[in-house]
C-alpha cells in the first residue's frame, strides 16, 4: 500500500510538473504569434509615414517619429538580450546601432527589422523553465513572463505614439491589426 502510494504521488508531481511546462510553452508560441504580428503591424506604420516626416514631434520636448521607432528597437534589444539574456547592455552614449543619428528611413525600418528578428528568435530558444525566475525591474521584482509582458506594453505604447502623429500629419494610419 505504501508504494502505490509513493508511486500514485510520484505520477502526480511529474505530471503537474509537464503540465506547468506545457502551458509555459503555449505562453511562447502565443507570446511569438504576437510578436510577429506587433512586428508586421510596427512595419506597415513604419512604411506609411512619409521620410520628411520621420523628424516630426507633436510638442519640442517629445520624440520624434523616428526616435519612437529606435526607441522601440532599443528597448527590445535591452528586454530580450541584456535583461533575460545576461549579455552586457548597449551604451546609449557610444552604440549608434539602434539610434536614429543620420540613418534614413529604410535605415530605420531595416534596424527595427532586425532587431524583431533576433528578439523572435532569442524568444523561440528560450528555456520556458525560467519564466518564472524573477529580476530587478526598475526596482521591482519581475518575473521574466511580466517582463515579456512589459515589453509588448512598451511596444505598444510608442507605436500608438507614433500612430497620432500619423494623424497629426494628416495621413490616415494603417488599420489597426488585431491581436499584436
């Protein structure tokens, strides 16, 4: 009786433990699905937007069009390579990579390309077991799921940005993409 009993917990932890890992994994694929199509949607926007408009600001003290596009390629680079995945983070003083410096629009829209790219795919190779461990977060402690969370709010957040001064020029934006 004893080891049927043993063995009938046994069985439950190591199917709790696959379960918990199954749905980490459905997280991803969700989680990719969304970024390829906030990817393709940043994109469109990206395109639509006239280059002699890519300087524009609503107010002096805000980023222009291109600097909220960067912004965003910034903060991906951050979020998935230097704060998940340990590599030392860029120096916004010295790296020009991800800054808008003298980069023409198809420049820009190559680099935020890019940096989609290699974020989709650190994201593919991620070990899901780690979702869980927590980081410093701008003095809070996240998960690195709410981090990925965090990250598709920030897109979304200088994307809408860059959507009014679409409107403030004038020019209708892309229809809005579901799911991204």
């Amino acid at each position: 009786m004893k080891r049927k009993s043993i063995f009938t917990l046994l069985v439950l932890f190591f199917s709790m433990g696959t379960q918990v890992f199954a749905q980490d994994a459905i997280f991803i694929e969700d989680y990719l699905e969304r970024m390829e199509t906030s990817k393709a949607y940043l994109l469109l926007i990206s395109e639509s937007m006239p280059e002699d408009k890519y300087n524009f600001k609503a107010v002096p003290e805000a980023m222009s069009f291109a600097e909220h596009l960067m912004h965003i390629g910034w903060a991906m680079d951050w979020h998935s390579q230097s704060l998940m995945g340990g590599r030392e983070a860029r120096d916004w003083d010295t790296d020009t990579e991800l800054k808008v410096d003298e980069k023409s629009k198809k420049e820009m829209v190559d680099a935020i390309t890019m940096v989609f790219d290699k974020t989709i795919k650190f994201i593919e190779n991620y070990d899901v077991t780690k979702l869980d461990e927590e980081l410093d977060y701008f003095g809070a402690q996240r998960s690195k799921r709410q981090i990925l969370l965090l990250l598709s709010d920030h897109i979304t957040h200088h994307r809408a940005q860059m959507l009014v001064y679409m409107r403030l020029n004038g020019l209708k934006p892309p229809r809005y993409v579901l799911y991204q």
